[in-house]
C-alpha cells in the first residue's frame, strides 16, 4: 500500500469520527453520486434562457399596474437587477416592456411567462433527483406548471419585500453599524423565506419545514454572500472573457453568476437529503 493510500485511510477514518468534516464532504459525495453538476448546468441553462423573457414580464407587469407611480416602478425593476452584480445595469439598459395592441401583448407575456417557467421546471428535477423521488411519482405536467407558477409568484412578492426593506433601511435614521448590519440582516430573511419556499413547493417529495431549514439556512448565507462578493468575482470574469471574446464576456460573465446560483441551491438541496436521511459519515475509500 502506498503512502497517499495510508494517508488517505487515515484521513477517511477521521472524517468518519468528526461531524464538522464528515457532514459537509458527505453533501460533496451525493452531490458527486446526484450528477450534481450536471443538474446545475441544466438550471443555469434554463435560468440564463429565463432571465430576459422573466424580465420581459416584470417590466410589462410593472408599467401596467404602476403606470401612475413611475418612481416605484423602476425601484422593483433595479431591485430585481441588483440579483446579478455588474450586470444588472447592462440588462435595465436592454429591456423593455412589451407593447401593442391587446391580443399582441396577451401572447407576448404568455410567451415569456412560458418561456421562464423552464428554469422551474429544470429545478424540480433537480431537487427530485437530489430526493430519489422515482419518475412514475414526479409531478405531472400541471401538476410541474402549477407549481412553478406558484414559485413565480413568490419570487415577484420576494422582489417587492426586498424594494420595500431596502427604502425602509435608506430612510431609517440610526447609527452606520445598525443600517449595515440590518443591510446584511434583511436580506439573509428574505433569501431564507425564499429557499424554504423553494425546497417545499419544488419537489414531488414530501417535506416539512425542519427538513429543509438546514439547506435553507446555507443558500442564504451562500446567496446574501454572492450579493457582497460576487460582483468582484462577476467583474473579474468579464474582463478575462472580454478580452478574449469582446462583447460577448458580459454574456459569459452573466452565465457564470447563474451557474454560481444553481451550483449553490444543489449543494443546498444536497445538505437537506444528507441531515434528513442521516447519509453521513460515509467513506471516501468506499465503492459508490
């Protein structure tokens, strides 16, 4: 036996002993077993597809309800722009609402809104693969749209509720470290509400709060992280792609921060299976 062989037995049997370490490279094994990079790239395909025909709506959604409070309007639009750093401008500059006639705007929305359900329908399969859920008892189709639609509505009342805590937190007066901390605080809420939401309605699998609390509470931190740092990341891309490919690295720099999310929602998802369904310590010398 070699001596990275020993080392490795060695290491394994300790991973086995300590939960800190044990847990998380569990969640890195199933995530392996899962194809869960696989199952990222296909929501970050769909959600990168999803990101203008989604915008689409909301832009058209928003200057038909808020056609008399503009100022409003474009609060939604630019919180719903700061979910990708860097790029969020970039996009607010080539989106715009819907227009026509009636029956022009009826199968414009429709198509769009059609259109963004994919990356729910993508997720779904996603989060019941991570379940184990067999294919004879996956949702439906209208089981699936219903569902996704329900998602989508969420994610709307998710943008909303950030619009109105962040002007909250800009008028209220207190001290720089209150405001910063509710600046970090009110978020991480709202991203914990929203992948709650997103573990419970997106999966043909039965689950309950507490099974999904624990991944819910890492894709928030993960989330509210990405909010902070990942525009240095997210600019950092761009301007490597850019060189290389021009005006084409704002579109890989976007892709990259939709594969960075989905990467994270699976390792998410993964963590509720493992804790609920006890699949740790497991060894990493073992056959799969």
């Amino acid at each position: 036996m070699s001596w990275f062989n020993r080392l490795l037995e060695r290491f394994d049997r300790y991973q086995q002993l300590h939960s800190w370490l044990g847990l998380p490279l569990a969640v890195v094994r199933k995530y392996g077993d899962d194809r869960g990079g696989f199952l990222a790239a296909l929501i970050a395909y769909y959600g990168f597809l999803s990101i203008f025909p989604l915008m689409l709506v909301l832009v058209t959604v928003l200057g038909m309800v808020l056609s008399g409070n503009p100022s409003l309007q474009k609060s939604i639009e630019s919180s719903a722009l700061e979910q990708f750093p860097v790029i969020g401008p970039q996009l607010q500059d080539n989106i715009q609402a819907i227009s026509g006639n009636t029956v022009v705007l009826v199968i414009g929305v429709v198509g769009a809104l059609w259109g963004g359900l994919g990356v729910m329908a993508a997720t779904q399969n996603a989060f019941d693969e991570a379940w184990g859920v067999p294919m004879p008892k996956r949702s439906n189709f209208f089981i699936s749209k219903l569902r996704s639609i329900a998602m989508l509505v969420v994610l709307g009342a998710f943008l909303l509720a950030s619009t109105l805590l962040v002007g909250w937190a800009t008028a209220l007066q207190a001290p720089a470290l209150v405001k910063t901390v509710l600046g970090l605080l009110a978020p991480f809420v709202l991203n914990l509400g929203l992948y709650m939401i997103a573990f419970w309605v997106l999966t043909a699998r039965d689950v309950g709060w507490r099974d999904v609390l624990p991944g819910a509470i890492v894709g928030a931190a993960g989330w509210t992280a990405l909010q902070i740092f990942g525009g240095f990341l997210v600019s950092r891309q761009i301007k490597n792609a850019t060189q290389l490919y021009g005006v084409f690295g704002l579109v890989i720099g976007m892709l990259f921060w939709v594969y960075l999310g989905a990467q994270l929602t699976m390792y998410s998802a993964e963590l509720n299976v493992v804790i609920k369904r006890r699949q740790w310590p497991r060894s990493l010398t073992a056959p799969r």
